[in-house]
C-alpha cells in the first residue's frame, strides 16, 4: 500500500528545491544519470522509486564528481521511508519504523551509518570488515588514532559511527561505541594474550555430544582434549579428517565452548557445506581461488579474533582445516617462491601453533587442526616437522575408512598427553583395557551401552 500522505509531503518538498539540490537527492536516492536530467525527469524518476515502482541505481564510476555532496538527508530518509512501506503493504500510520541495516542493525544512511565489523590491518593501514544490508562486505578506514587511543588489536570486533563524502568512496570510522561488546573506554586494560603465561592443559572439554556419539565418546576416552591443546587429526587423503573435525565441532558447539573454524583453501561445497552446518559459529574460509596471499590473511585473522575472545576470558577452540595448505600457502607467499616447502613456512606454522594455550590469567585457546600424511613429500615433511607439537593426536587409517568403519581411529598412534589429568580413574581404567582391542570390537562396545557408566559396568 501507497502511503498517500507521506508522498504528497515528499512532492511538496522536491518542488521547492532548486535544479542543483534536486540533483543532489536524485543522486543520493538512486536516480540514473542525475546531471543529466530536467526537473520534471528527476521528479518523475524520484516519486517512482519512493512507489517502489523502479530500483535505484548505483553511482556512476565514469565521470566527473560532483563538486558537493551535501544534499538535504532528511529528504532522502523519506523516500526510502516511503518505499519500504510500499514494498512491504504496511500502514503509514501504524507506529512501526523503517530502517535499513549495516552490520549491527542500526539506522542506515547512504553516507552516514552504524556498523560494526572485524578490524584487521592491512599493512600499515587499519580496516573494518564490515557487512551490509544486502550481506555484501563493507570495508571501512579507521584512522591509526583511534588504534593508539583504545588500545585496538587486529582480530577486535569494533562497532561504532561510520562517515563518507560520497557513495563512491570508502567510509571512515568517526566515533568507536564499543570494542567486543563492551565499552571502548575499557579496551586498553585488557591484558595481551602473548603476555599470558602458559600452563598445561587442566580442564576438560568433552564431545561426546555431538552428532555422532559413538565417534565422541571414543574420542572422549582415547584422545580427550584439553583445553589449551594443539591437537592433531591426522591421515591420508580420503580417511575422513574433515568429517571427524566437522564432528568434534558439533559436540565442542553443543558444549558451550566458543567454537571459531578456519577453513583454508578449501572447496567451495565445504565452504558452502559449513556455513549451514554451523549458521550461528564463526567461520573463516578461503576458497582455493582466493590466492596464497588470501589464505594467509584468513588464517592469521582467525587466530587473532581468537585471541582477542581468549584475552576476554572466554575459552575458545578454533578448528583449522588444514595445516600442510597453509604451510604451502605461507611458503609460496615467501620471497623465494619455493616449489619444495621451506624452514621459514614451517617456522610461520609453528609460531602460529604456539597460540594455543591454557592461562591463569585469563581465558584458553585450543588449536585443533588436520594434517595430512603420507600423501606426498610436502605432507610428509610437515608432519615430520609438527608431529612433535602436539599434545593430542588421533591418526586416521585409510584402510578402516575405505572398508567403511566409523570412525576410522588407528588407536596405536591416538593419545592425548597427561590424560591422567583430564580422565577420571574409571575412565583412565576402561581405556587401558579397551586400547588393545580391534576399533571394531570397540565401536560395537560402544554402540551397545547408552552411556559411560553402562561402559564401565560392562567392563
């Protein structure tokens, strides 16, 4: 429905302006070549895009600029006040409030708007990754004061006012409201996640509710996680390594435990495939046509934004998929451009690893990641090369995968250093019985009793 009342007003108050201002909102509501037109153009072409009856259109990347870009705003606020009513059939009268969003849902204006994003620094300059009304991403300036002034880290969620000149240009961050959700005047206390001395692994995070329970509790007692852990999932092409993490992702997410996903030079279907499994968890990807460049910058963003929830004193597991792509992204992002994996690429991962951590002081950050092997010589040397980090690892058996055993867990080379700090007494029992049998005999122990305790009356 037409709100006749509020378009009478918005004519009324078109007329009145002058060639130049009409212009001005013409431009800023949308309408085609605005320079170019007449009064009686731009009237028909204005009052037709407040009816909802055409679309406006982006501004023009040929052509001069236009020497201002003041024009009345309220002007403008009315027109697309007016053609969301006629869109939507809602009453002009009826109390409710149009608005159009950018990132957080505040009120949205064509050259001044709140918005929050991810800041990440690029360089030596500083952005925020932002998202509109429409989901397409939003890059917006913060100027290095504002970094200095709040103490703001790469990996910050940032929200606050943002500000253009025109459409055709970046916006600038003018004012910061709140760092991770909390006031900005706060953000320097904070301590530095680096900072935070580290201790081993003392709580337990369990899985074993996730969307395959067998495959949880198995995990729960041969290879518990810790929280701090740099655990391992490894195995040839084809066992199943992105199953089983996507799987321990569910349960860590039925947990409560704050769950952050890297994927890195994946392919698109598993990029689409996650982001509908997991529509409420952040997740990271890059695509294999995203470039080495890209993959870096994905994995990296990731781990701070994990830091930056970490030094909050959340505990937060971040699952990366997977580390031999990154370690041959950071390769071939080095001076040398090196066809065979260099030290200085497995030095990146490693730093990159070294992450993940249980503190005193403040939250825990665990590091899950899948690593290939036996596949080739990059494989073969990154895992020579990383094997010795982990403090919890479950190796995958192609062949158990290929004659369709789930999961496919070669329990001679599965662990998880100090159990006896994450495992009860009766659970660090069953699992010294248990270990030496066949995993098959295992899963069909498991899938016979409901629960641990049925387990362990069992045994």
């Amino acid at each position: 429905m037409i709100p006749e009342k509020l378009l009478e007003d918005i004519k009324a108050r078109l007329n009145a302006k002058t060639i130049h201002d009409l212009r001005q909102v013409a431009r800023a509501v949308g309408v085609p070549r605005p320079a170019d037109g007449r009064k009686e153009r731009l009237l028909d072409y204005i009052e037709k895009i407040a009816m909802g009856v055409c679309d406006p259109v982006g501004p023009a990347v040929r052509g001069a600029h236009p020497k201002s870009a003041e024009y009345d705003r309220q002007l403008v606020t009315d027109v697309f006040r007016c053609r969301a009513i006629s869109l939507s059939d809602g009453e002009e009268d009826n109390g409710v409030h149009f608005e159009l969003s950018v990132g957080s849902g505040a009120e949205f204006d064509p050259l001044d708007f709140n918005g929050d994003g991810l800041l990440e620094k690029s360089g030596d300059k500083w952005f925020m990754r932002a998202s509109g009304a429409d989901g397409s991403p939003i890059e917006v300036f913060v100027h290095e004061n504002f970094v200095n002034k709040y103490g703001l880290r790469e990996g910050d969620t940032v929200s606050g006012k943002c500000k253009r000149d025109s459409l055709d240009e970046m916006a600038g961050l003018v004012t910061v409201h709140a760092v991770n959700g909390a006031p900005a005047e706060g953000a320097s206390e904070r301590p530095f996640f680096d900072n935070l001395e580290p201790v081993y692994p003392c709580e337990r995070i369990k899985i074993d509710c996730g969307q395959d329970g067998v495959t949880g509790r198995i995990v729960d007692l041969f290879a518990p996680v810790g929280k701090g852990q740099r655990a391992f999932i490894t195995g040839p092409h084809g066992s199943g390594k992105t199953r089983l993490l996507k799987n321990i992702a569910l349960g860590i997410h039925s947990e409560g435990v704050k769950t952050v996903i890297a994927l890195i030079d994946a392919r698109p279907e598993e990029v689409s495939d996650f982001y509908k499994t997991f529509p409420d968890t952040d997740v990271f990807t890059s695509s294999f046509d995203a470039g080495y460049s890209g993959h870096v910058r994905t994995a990296k963003l990731a781990l701070e934004y994990c830091k930056r929830r970490a030094e909050s004193g959340e505990d937060v597991v971040l699952l990366l998929d997977d580390l031999v792509r990154l370690t041959r992204a950071y390769n071939m992002c080095g001076k040398q451009f090196l066809s065979v994996i260099d030290s200085s690429a497995v030095g990146s991962v490693k730093k990159y690893l070294a992450a993940a951590k249980n503190t005193t002081e403040g939250g825990s950050l665990t590091i899950i990641a899948t690593l290939g092997s036996g596949e080739g010589e990059d494989e073969n040397t990154v895992l020579s090369a990383l094997k010795d980090l982990c403090n919890m690892r479950i190796n995958l058996s192609y062949d158990l995968a290929r004659a369709y055993v789930r999961p496919p867990i070669d329990l001679a080379q599965t662990f998880s250093s100090h159990e006896e700090a994450l495992l009860t007494s009766e659970e660090l029992s069953a699992a010294v019985k248990l270990r030496g049998k066949d995993i098959r005999e295992i899963i069909k122990i498991f899938e016979n009793t409901g629960s641990d305790k049925e387990l362990f009356k069992s045994l």
